[in-house]
C-alpha cells in the first residue's frame, strides 16, 4: 500500500481544481482534503487541518487574493506541508520572487499527469521538484544575465527530482566541498559521491559546478551566504 497523502487543493479555476482532484483520487491513499478559491480560505482550513496536510498544490496567479507573503503565512501555519506550485503565470518576476520565498516545487500547467504525481510523491517525502522549463528560466537569468528570461514553450518539460543523498550532495558541492571531504562527510566512496554528481547534472540538465550552485540557491537548498 502507498503512503498516505493528503493534499489541499488552491486554485480559483474550477475545472482546474476537478481535474488536479480527478488526477490524484487515482492514486491508492491519496486524499484531497479540500479544495479554495481564495487564500483567505486556504488560511481557515489550515486552522483545522494544518497537522494532516502533506502537500499543498497553489496556482499563485490563480488564487483570489495571493501575495508572496502569505507563502510565509501557510507555512507558519503548517510547518510539514510542502507547497507545490502548478500554473500558467509567464511573468519571470513573480514567479522569482515565489521561488524564492522557498516553496518546494515548481511545475507549469504545461506538465502532464505523470510529471505531477512524481512532484507530488517527491514533495511528500520531503525532496524538491522543478520542472526544466523553471530551470531553465532561472539558470537563463543568472547566468547569461538575460533581464526579462520568459519561459520556453518548445523547453523540455521533463521532471527533475532529487533523492535525499543526491540533495545532500549538491549542497555539500555547492559549498565548495571536493569529491573527496563528501565521502567522508556522508561516509560514501569517492567513486559513490562521483556517480551521485554525474546523476545529479544529467537530471537536471546542466553540465557545470557553477549551474549547479546557482540551481541550488535558486531552488534554497542552500542559502546565499552558504555558496562556496
């Protein structure tokens, strides 16, 4: 039998929100709990159901009411749910300064049925999900240093998740530490921590340990003043 997951639904469309519940009501022991329109509501049923919830789905550009720092209000509320962001917003800006305010996965409404399930899996067991268009946009931006990246419509779409030994990695990678100080850091062989690098960048889609530093401050694996 699969973990149980609950999940809440926020999103002011409402076939969106039937379609997201008819999708996930698939999956043995998947509950959605509730579904709103606004985040006023979102807030009341966290009240009484913040303890249950393992995975919140919110289209930020889609619920009555939004502004970032209610991302901050949700999570004081419910410090175990992560939050799943699924929508169709193109503006870089905003959709920045969501990622950054540290939800823990990312997907655009372009992502099809088996992209959400495994996001929704990964988020419930604690790890982060982007898809390579959001990837893509963020590494884009800082890296060529384009001021207005929007996401590729012909981009890949694919999932990126990461295990929890492959997160530890890339934090341990992107504070500088060599292959060597993450063996003995995590007790893993060289040869181990090499694989675990090269499964890391092919996931992901990137080729450098610069990409994958900026990936992960930008996804807050690690923290700004924590970059090697």
């Amino acid at each position: 039998m699969s973990k149980a997951i609950n999940i809440i639904i926020a999103d002011s469309q409402y076939l969106i929100r039937l379609g997201l519940k008819h999708l996930l009501s698939k999956q043995e022991n998947w509950q959605v709990t509730a579904e709103v329109e606004s985040m006023p509501e979102l807030l009341e049923v966290l009240d009484s159901q913040a303890q249950q919830t393992n995975v919140i789905i919110l289209d930020h550009a889609q619920v009555k009411d939004f502004t970032p720092d209610h991302l901050k209000a949700i999570k004081e509320k419910s410090n175990e749910a992560q939050l799943l962001i699924i929508s169709s917003d193109e503006q870089s800006d905003r959709i920045y300064q969501v990622i950054e305010s540290g939800i823990n996965g990312f997907l655009t409404k372009q992502c099809d049925e088996d992209e959400i399930r495994t996001a929704v899996k990964a988020l419930a067991k604690g790890e982060k999900f982007f898809c390579h268009k959001i990837i893509d946009m963020i590494l884009h931006k800082h890296i060529h240093g384009l001021e207005e990246p929007t996401i590729d419509d012909e981009a890949s779409c694919a999932p990126s998740s990461l295990t929890k030994r492959e997160i530890e990695v890339v934090k341990l990678v992107s504070q500088g530490y060599s292959t060597k100080a993450i063996a003995e850091q995590l007790f893993l062989s060289p040869y181990t921590v090499s694989t675990h690098r090269k499964n890391i960048l092919k996931k992901l889609g990137i080729t450098s340990v610069s990409e994958l530093t900026l990936y992960a401050v930008r996804t807050g694996l690690i923290s700004a003043e924590e970059e090697g």
